[in-house]
C-alpha cells in the first residue's frame, strides 16, 4: 500500500513554510484511509479553515490592513516590523509582511488539498459540491489578500506532495491572478446555498468576495496603480460586475441585512447576526491564541492592568478587558467624525468606569486615545476572549453596490442607509461620479474602522499619500505604495518568487 504525507497535516511540503523540509512529517494518511468519507473530507476541510486562525494572519489583518492609514498608529516598541509597516518604511525583511505570505500560502495548500481529493471522490453530489464550494472560496480568499497586498505573487493550484513542487513560477500578470480569483469563488457561489454558520462561507460569502474584487479592479485601474492598468478588463465592465454580485447579495436573499443597532454588530454573544457574512471563528474556550481571541487587547489602553467598565447607551454597563495599547486611534481620525455620529459617540470610548458606574479614567488624562468598543467580550478569562475578526459584513457589500453604481437613485439609497443607522443626514444630493465615490470611500472608512479594511481602500484608490500623513512624510509616491514588496525570504526559498 502507497503511504503519502498529507499535506494537510504538515507543514513540511507547504509552499512557503520556512520549516526543515527533512524533519518527520506531523501525520500520514493513505488512500485507504482518507477521504473516503465525506466525513473525512469535512476534517480536511476544517483545517484548510483553521490556517485563518494563525495568530500572524488573523493580527496580521490589523497590521497590515489599519496601520498604514490615517486611522491608527501604533505604540512606541512593539515589534513585527509595526513601526516600518506604520512609517511606509517597509522592506522585503519586514516580519508582518513575511509571516502573512507564509500563512496565506498555507492555507492555499490546504484549500488546494481538499479540492483535490474531493473533486475525484465518489461522494454524494451534495455533499461533494459543498466540501468544494467552500475550499474554492478559501483558495480565492487567500490569492485576494496576497493580491492585494503583494501584487504579482505565484500561482500554486495544486496541492503540494514534494520538495520539487514548492517553487512555483510568478503570475505573468494580474489577470491571471484574478481570474483564478474570480473563477474560484464563481465556483464558490455555483456549489453553495445561503447557509449562515459562523467562521463558514456560503452563497452569499463568494458573492460578497466577488463583488470586492470587481470593485478592486475598477477603481484600481481606474486610479491608474501599477500593473492594474496593464490589465484587460474594461473598468466600465469591472463597476457592473461588482453591481451585479452586490446587488444578489442586497436583494436576492433574507438571510443577512443591515442590523438596526450598530452595537448589536458587535455584540460577542451573537457573532451570527445578520450583519455577518464571514467572519473568523474564534472562542475564549481555546486552548491556544487563534482557538481564542486577544484582539481586544490590541486596542484597549492599559489602565494599571485591571478590567474596567464601559457604559452603554441606556446606562447600563459593560465589562472590558485591559488592553497593551498596540493601535491607538489618531486624534485627527477620531475627530473626522461628525459630532452626533454613533460610531463615534457608540462605538468609540473616552471614558471608562468601575463596576460602581463611578469614573475612573478619561481620554487626554488616564489614556492616550479613543479606543473601539468593536471587540469587547464581557466574559474574557485573564487574556482569552471570543472578539472576533470581521472579515466581511452586509454593510460593506451596501458601500461596495454604492460605489460601483454611483450617484444613482440606488445609490444614494444605500449610502443613507449606513449614514442613517449611524444618526447622520441624508449625503448631498446632485454629486458627480467622482465626488459621490470619494463620498463612499469616506464612509467606508467610519464605517469599517479598525476592521482592516482601510489600506486596501486607499490603495485602489490612489490616495494613500493624500489621506495618511505617515506615507507623505515618508516620501513615497503612490505607485510605490501601491504594492508590498514579496518578503526576502520567500524569495530565497523560491526563485520564481522574485519579480525581477
């Protein structure tokens, strides 16, 4: 019998892992043993999801997604490469950047696994199309973030069984890159139903993705970024296909929606709320960070170290972990929001309490900063909480269908969607294309704050230098900022990395 290393449960193969390729495997399977049963296909599956939870990938979309902005800094010593990452002084040692590359390709190798194996299985259709919807939609997912952080990045769409297949040739371009993308998760969308599951994709998942990466190609092109002009696609084509997904997503199905309360959004008790289309899976009963969550801490300021009290809107009182003070809110980001905007008056602390509803510190006196309240888990054990990373929400999908169809009647109606929920009037009405646009990238950004989102936004559109003081201080123009360079050390292990 023909013993194989399952790549699934070794890191030894993985495309960019880093590890001695001649240590003992972690597991073994055989053909006699494995994926024989959709039910073994299901635990495969589980771990291609599980390399989300890498705490230098789920940090790494904090990292990488708010702190090259104009919405956080982060404190003085932390490490990771945060100070090159916060002062666009990145180079190709960066260890965020490297880390992220790494885990994105791990999670490609064990998406690559499952579809592999599943797509020869003899399972029952529903169940093969099931297993295969969602390990299309994690391969799309990750070629999405190395995409939009890397730019041109390698082509791995096979699973990987030997040394000789860890050196995969560089993407001639990006339409090859997104069209594996966008032909991954339309797949994705073909095989799945509308099933809400926290830390799951469905139907309405991939359409979510499709439409985000539609969009990225129209604006990024549009904005005239490096290597995304050379592409072929059409940017008036590109704004319709990112309409047509988001428009599925707002009308053709009553399982996700706005939620009425922005608190509710964020409420640790409900992480399937309706607001959720995918978002990471994570609970305070792991036995290791990933398992469990210490997003929270990131944010929180430090307060001698003890828990404090935050008050809602009613009065009453919600517990809070301490926090290491990693991301501080700028002032001028706090300040960019209305007055009677709830993101700023609900979601954005400047005061805490203890248990008595006394006050026991303020912004400018105890603490440095506005903190989010956006993952407070009242129940947290010592470091350990259930706050979760929001990797895609209905609200997003409402700015993205905004974006892309202008200041139509449409349009507009979307946009004053969010801005209501949030208390403010109604945008102005009679812009231009170009203003109605920027208009909604504004919104995206008081709206999506610390969600790891922003960079991605300034990116596509053109305005890092002119939105983030740190990238005009620095020096860069915007095609340089456009892209990160693909880490040294991936270079090393694979030639075909480097785009020289």
């Amino acid at each position: 019998m023909k013993t194989k290393i399952l790549s699934i449960l070794t890191f030894c193969a993985v495309l960019v892992s880093s590890c001695d390729l001649t240590e003992e495997p972690y597991g073994f399977y055989s053909e006699d043993n494995f994926y024989k049963t959709a039910a073994d296909a299901e635990v495969s599956l589980m771990y291609a999801y599980n390399a989300l939870n890498y705490i230098e990938y789920s940090r790494g979309i904090l990292y990488i997604g708010e702190l090259a902005s104009e919405i956080c800094d982060v404190k003085s010593g932390e490490a990771y490469g945060s100070q090159d990452i916060n002062n666009w002084t990145v180079d190709a040692n960066n260890e965020t950047l490297t880390y992220y590359f790494k885990y994105c390709y791990i999670g490609i190798n064990r998406a690559n696994a499952v579809i592999e194996n599943v797509a020869n299985s003899t399972f029952n259709e529903s169940a093969r199309k099931k297993l295969l919807g969602e390990a299309y939609f994690l391969r799309a997912y990750h070629y999405f973030n190395l995409v939009r952080v890397y730019g041109l990045v390698p082509i791995q769409k096979s699973m990987v069984k030997t040394v000789s297949q860890t050196s995969p040739t560089m993407a001639k371009n990006l339409d090859q890159i997104y069209d594996l993308i966008l032909s991954d998760l339309k797949i994705s969308e073909s095989y799945l139903g509308v099933n809400r599951v926290v830390g799951r994709a469905d139907k309405v998942a991939a359409q979510s993705f499709l439409a985000k990466a539609y969009l990225t190609i129209a604006s990024s092109k549009e904005s005239g970024l490096p290597e995304y002009t050379e592409m072929a696609e059409n940017v008036t084509a590109m704004y319709d296909s990112a309409a047509h997904y988001a428009h599925k997503v707002l009308y053709d199905q009553t399982e996700y929606a706005l939620d009425t309360t922005l608190l509710n959004i964020y409420d640790v008790y409900h992480p399937d709320g309706p607001e959720h289309i995918f978002i990471m899976s994570m609970d305070r009963s792991g036995t290791s960070e990933g398992g469990y969550s210490k997003i929270a801490m990131m944010f929180h300021p430090w307060l001698a170290g003890a828990g404090y009290y935050l008050k809602n809107p009613d009065g009453t009182l919600t517990y809070a972990t301490y926090g290491w003070e990693v991301f501080m809110t700028t002032s001028a980001f706090y300040n960019s929001y209305a007055a009677t905007d709830k993101r700023k008056t609900q979601l954005m602390v400047t005061q805490v309490y203890d248990a008595t509803g006394k006050l026991i510190g303020k912004m400018g006196t105890n603490f440095t900063y506005a903190f989010p309240r956006k993952y407070v888990d009242p129940e947290f054990e010592g470091q350990k909480s259930s706050a979760k990373p929001y990797l895609m929400r209905f609200s997003d999908v409402a700015l993205i269908y905004a974006e892309a169809v202008g200041p139509t009647t449409e349009g507009y109606y979307w946009l004053n969607k969010i801005r209501n929920r949030a208390g403010l009037d109604n945008e102005t009405s009679g812009l231009g294309m170009t203003d109605f646009r920027n208009a909604v990238i504004q919104e995206r950004a008081w709206e999506l704050a610390f969600e790891g989102q922003r960079l991605y936004d300034l990116r596509r559109k053109a305005m890092v230098t002119t939105k983030d003081p740190k990238a005009k201080a620095s020096g860069i123009t915007e095609a340089q900022a456009a892209f990160y360079p693909i880490p040294q050390l991936e270079i090393d292990l694979n030639p075909n990395a480097s785009s020289n």
